[in-house]
C-alpha cells in the first residue's frame, strides 16, 4: 500500500472537497486535522479500544516465572509492538485514499480497491477475519481468570470457581463468560460496544492506578 502513497492527502484544501463530494454529510475541512483536535481527541478516546487486552498478561501472574520483571516489560513491550502496527496502518491508509472517501465499514478492502489493487483486498480480507478471531479468544482468556477469583473470595456464587479435574481450568466461569458476550453481542451493535468497552475500560484503569497510588 505505501507504493499508492500520496502526501497530497494529507493536505486536501475545502475546495477540492467541494469539487470531488456531492455528500451533504460532515466531511471536514480539509488538511492535516480535518475534523479539527477535536476530532482526534474523540476519535483517540474510541480507538483506545483496539488496546484492549494487554492487561491480560497481568493475570497470568501466578504462571509465570518472575513476573514482577516480566509482566511491566510484556506490556511495555506489547503496546509498543501495537502502537507501531496501528500507526503504520493509518498512515498508509490516510496517504492512499483521502480521508473523506475511506469506509468505515470496511476500511483496508476498500482502500485497495480504490487504488486498482483489488487482488489484495481479499488477502486482507482473509487476514482480517483470521485476527478477529484470534482476538476473540484473547479477550475471552482474562474474563474466566477474575470470575474464578471473585468466585473464590465468595463474592459471587462459589460453584462458579469449579475447575475441571482434568482440564485444570475454570470451566463455568469460561462458559459464562461466552454466553454473557454472546448475548451482549446480540443486543447491541459494535458501535456502541465499542464506545462502552473504552469507557468502562478507562474508567477501571484510572481507578487501579488511583487505588494503587493509596495502597503504596
């Protein structure tokens, strides 16, 4: 994609909007900032989302070998890896197609069929759903682990801390996790789980980090 790059997009004057658009929709200005800071801000406040689940490592803490070292440098390391991988691609995105014609809905497929790379849209298809679930089985890893620990304390119902005598893992606490995300799924749609996945994940992260700044 960098080969169909192009810095004019970056630096689309209003007149060119006008010219190129017969949309009535909110377009922007124009420029580095179409949408103003405004809109990165709001824009960043969303995106927080797609690093959701570095946290994940933490709770692997009783399995792992020093982890007072290994954990602070694996998600150091993993938002790095992260941060470096999502920049890259809205970079190259942003120089391939101007900002007002990108897909929400499917961006990368649709950026390589605007440029006449229509080959590739279905390897990045493939490659997309191939993340999706993978992510998926990420995101379901840490929900089990802190239903078997509040189970635990009695918090909530002990049976859900019940660990299978073979597979040596929190079975109901896994299987009701499943159900309440498919459910949550069913009845909202990815927007608005998007929108409060950040915030809720946000708001938890503020009140450790405050929590632990007491503790200490």
């Amino acid at each position: 994609g960098l080969t169909k790059a192009h810095l004019h997009n970056w630096d689309i004057s209003p007149a060119e909007i006008k010219n190129t658009t017969n949309t009535t929709g909110t377009i922007g200005s124009g420029g580095f900032f179409p949408f103003g800071i405004e809109g990165t801000l709001a824009g960043a406040a969303t995106c927080f989302y797609a690093f959701v689940g570095f946290d994940l490592v933490a709770t692997t803490g009783e399995e792992t070998k020093n982890p007072q070292r290994a954990i602070p440098m694996s998600i150091c390391f993993t938002l790095l890896v992260c941060s470096i991988v999502y920049c890259s691609v809205s970079i190259v995105i942003t120089l391939m197609v101007p900002y007002y014609l990108i897909n929400p809905d499917a961006v990368l497929p649709e950026a390589f069929q605007y440029v006449n790379l229509s080959a590739l849209k279905y390897v990045v298809g493939v490659g997309a759903l191939t993340g999706i679930f993978t992510s998926l089985l990420g995101t379901l890893l840490p929900l089990p682990r802190v239903l078997y620990a509040i189970a635990s304390d009695g918090l909530i119902f002990r049976f859900i801390a019940w660990i299978h005598p073979r597979l040596q893992t929190p079975m109901i606490a896994t299987i009701l996790g499943g159900i309440v995300s498919a459910i949550m799924a069913l009845i909202f749609d990815l927007k608005k789980l998007v929108e409060m996945m950040s915030i809720g994940t946000l708001l938890a992260y503020s009140l450790v980090s405050i929590s632990v700044l007491f503790l200490r």
